[in-house]
C-alpha cells in the first residue's frame, strides 16, 4: 500500500477519500486554492498545500502545480475525486511520465471512453446493447439524413467530445434536420475544440440506469445498478437503488463487465444506460471516476469501493468475487445543494447553524460544518444525505425524517424540493422517468 497519498479535490469528496485513506494507513495530502484553506479536508489532512490562484478554479486545475504539490510532500499516487482532473488524459499523462500513480484508469482508456464514438464503438463491439446510430464522425448533411431516415425520427445529435448533454441537439423532421447538424458542430467546436459530432435514436421516455464496476486491468465485478433519473440540466438530485430484477441486474452487469475488460479498465467505472419503456437498455457512456453516488451502492453491497478503487490503484487484483457481492435492502441519497430550491441558482454564504441527522442506516457526507463559507465559486454540493431501508418505502420514510432533522441556516438548499419529491405519487409509485422534474413543475413551488 501507498505511505502517502495526494487528493487533488476539495469539499465532500476530498473528505470521503481522506477516510479511506485513513483507514488503510495511508497519510493524506491535499492541495487547496484559498477559498478552502480552512475547509475540514484541509484541516484534517497530514499535508496541506496552498495553490493560491485569482481563477479560484485554476487551484484545482492547474496539474503541473498539482504534480509539483506531490513531488514536494513526496506523494506516491494523487486521487483525482471526481470533476476537475478526474477525466484528464493530458494530466494522467504527466503523472505517468512523473512515475507518479494516477488512482484511475490509464490515460489512453480515459482518451477512449472520451471520446463518445469510440466508446460506443468498443462497447458494441463487447455486446453491450446501444441505441441505432452511427459508428463514425458525420460531416455530410445528405449522408446524415439518410442514416436518420434508416434509423427513423426522432433522432438525437452528439458531441463526440460530449458527456453531460452539451449540444445534444433532437431532431424530429428532415427538414430541421441540417440546422439541428449546424448547431450541434459549432456547439461542439466551441465547447470541446472538437466539432464532431454523431447520430443515434432518440430513446423517449427513458430512465436513467447506471452500473458499478471495478476492474483491475484483467478482470471485471459490477456492484449493482443505481437509478439516477431525478435530475434537472444533467445535475442528478435524487438517487436510488436497486432498482432492478435480480435477472436484468445479471444479464447487463455481465455485459458491462465483458465492456470493462475489453478496454483492459482499472479502477473504479460507471456505465450508464438509457432503459425504455419496454425495458430495453442502450448504452449512452462510461464514467471513468468515482461517482457522487457511488454511496448508495456502498449502502446495498457494504463494501468501501473508494477502498477498493485505492487498493487496485497500488497494484492489487480484485479484492472480491462476484459472487460475493450481495445486495441488501434499498437506500435513497438527498444531494443537499446550497441552492434556490425552485431555479436551481447556487446560494453561497455563511453556515450559521448546522446540523445532520444520524442514527440507524443514516449517513451524511459532508465538509459542512457551522461557520462553514460556502463558496459561490465552485459546485453547490454541501452534503449527501444516504438513507437505508429493509425495502424502498423504509427508506423513503427515513429520508423523510432524516430530511426533517436537518438543519441549514444561512444558505438556501433543495431540502424543500425533496420534501416534495418524496410525497409525489408518481415518485412513490416509481413511476419516473427522465423527464419527471418538467413533468412535475408543480414540485418547483
Ligand atoms: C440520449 C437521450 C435519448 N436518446 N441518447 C444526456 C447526457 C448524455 N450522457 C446522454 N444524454 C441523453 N442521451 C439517446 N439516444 C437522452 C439523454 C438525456 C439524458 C440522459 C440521462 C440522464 C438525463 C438526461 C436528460 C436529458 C437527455
């Protein structure tokens, strides 16, 4: 195992990898920009070493000062978290030419599933099920439409370079079509650098289903699927799991594991799906990090797979069987943004009372704390609220509860609109699709 190791993350995450670090004995150095120079992960680590920047965005992102961080505290392995160097193959480059250990896949497996073509690709190849598309870039608008016309309207245009929706243009005629293609290629260009783009069905009235995998660059075990339709703008709010039959959940847990080996992946990945009303599952990507809500499956399986994800990253093979994983109960996690509950607008500002909720099958992760400043400047992320039931009414009793023993005083949260969430009946019925906040705008006030 590693002596010591370099978060290169802040807020609820970078505490959550320093308790796994912790545990396996590992000391814990953080880098951080000014804004969270007495933040808890920072006064909690061994290490602490300012990157003080006018951009406070550039502390966490400017690598070369990152690998510099871990040359100076003699890190071995920097954990990226999620966001900021969490996807960047540039950095996980660097850190190999350093001989320094990116806790994630190599960089050219980061460079493939970024590349949404090319992930579609190697995983249709693997036998994943993926929506009728195109397996190239497409330039030629007549060549586009024909294949929309073979693949049949509604059809949705992508960024190869995308992820998170940037773009995403949907087309139901012909006729809007070479518009559509126009827009989705500037938007690329402008947020990417990189103007491809492809074509696929649009999968209507679709949920939004993921898959835990850990793989260590042979071999591949899934923990399970989490479902994460409750979201606005592609920020998820609300999520949940199991939320499949035992069948379903073997049938596609094997595929995304024969999807992981085939990219020879090491670390933690999530392989996210499109299922339809019918049931039929389409890959959309593979997220090459720990999740946000890597917590609910951690709360169904028992396992601490930022552990785990830590422990293939020294050079372990898998801790675990397959067979060894076993689900158990339902849980539900609240993301606790300091935030306008009805526009979604971030509300930074003092904590001047703070308070969680505890008890059984109660977890909270949070850097909150009273006197906490939450910066205006970064992710509105204050804390997650995990809750575990024995089934899914359990824990949206206990959510209810939890919810109603929070205490935020001096920033806005989406308290509020969980409140209403979990009362909603098509929520309790589970009757939720992708859609379900425009569907439900009676929830946002
Ligand atoms: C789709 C789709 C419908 N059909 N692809 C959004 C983010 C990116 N990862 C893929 N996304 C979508 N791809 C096909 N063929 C609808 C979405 C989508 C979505 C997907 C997951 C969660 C929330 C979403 C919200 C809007 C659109």
């Amino acid at each position: 195992m590693f002596k010591r190791v370099l978060i290169a993350n802040r807020g609820e995450i970078a505490l959550r990898i320093s308790r796994s670090l912790r545990e396996l004995g590992v000391e814990v150095c953080i880098i951080h920009g000014r804004e969270d120079r007495l933040s808890l992960p920072v006064r909690l680590s061994d290490y602490a070493i300012p990157i003080y920047r006018s951009n406070p965005l550039d502390s966490y992102l400017d690598y070369e000062a990152v690998i510099d961080a871990a040359k100076q505290v003699g890190a071995e392995a920097i954990h990226p978290g999620y966001g900021f160097l969490a996807e960047n193959a540039a950095f996980v480059r660097r850190c190999q030419e350093e001989d320094i250990i990116f806790i994630g896949p190599d960089a050219d497996v980061i460079s493939l599933l970024g590349d949404k073509i090319e992930a579609r690709k190697a995983m249709e190849a693997a036998g994943l099920p993926v929506a009728k598309g195109s397996d190239e870039a497409i330039q030629n608008p007549e060549v586009a439409r024909d294949l929309a016309e073979d693949i049949g309207y509604p059809v949705i245009i992508k960024a190869a370079a995308g992820g998170g929706g940037i773009g995403m243009q949907v087309v139901h005629s012909p006729e809007e079509f070479e518009s559509a293609l126009n827009l989705c290629q500037s938007r690329a260009q402008s947020a990417f650098g990189d103007s491809r783009v492809f074509v696929e069905k649009f999968i209507e009235g679709a949920q939004h289903v993921e898959f835990q995998v850990l793989a260590d660059g042979e071999n591949a075990i899934h923990f399970g699927e989490r479902f994460c339709s409750i979201q606005r703008r592609h920020q998820k709010l609300l999520e949940e799991g199991p939320w499949l039959s035992d069948e379903v959940r073997a049938e596609i847990g094997d595929r995304v594991c024969e999807g992981a080996k085939s990219v020879g992946y090491r670390g933690l990945a999530t392989f996210e799906f499109l299922r339809d009303k019918n049931g039929e599952f389409y890959f959309l990507e593979v997220n090459p990090r720990v999740q946000v809500e890597h917590t609910i499956t951690e709360m169904i399986t028992g396992v601490d797979l930022v552990k785990m994800g830590i422990e293939i990253a020294s050079g372990q093979t898998l801790p675990i069987d397959q067979n060894e994983i076993q689900f158990s109960g339902h849980a539900i996690q609240c993301r606790l943004n300091a935030e306008d509950p009805i526009r979604f607008i971030p509300s930074p500002g003092k904590l001047w009372d703070c308070h969680f909720p505890g008890g059984r099958g109660v977890r909270v992760d949070t850097h909150a704390h009273v006197g906490y400043e939450m910066p205006g400047c970064f992710d509105s992320l204050l804390a997650k609220l995990i809750v575990w039931g024995k089934d899914r009414d359990e824990a949206i009793a206990k959510m209810k509860s939890a919810l109603s023993e929070t205490i935020l005083v001096g920033v806005e949260t989406v308290i509020p609109l969980h409140k209403a969430i979990l009362e909603e009946p098509d929520f309790i019925a589970r009757d939720i699709t992708i859609q379900y906040l425009e569907e439900h705008s009676n929830l946002l006030g």
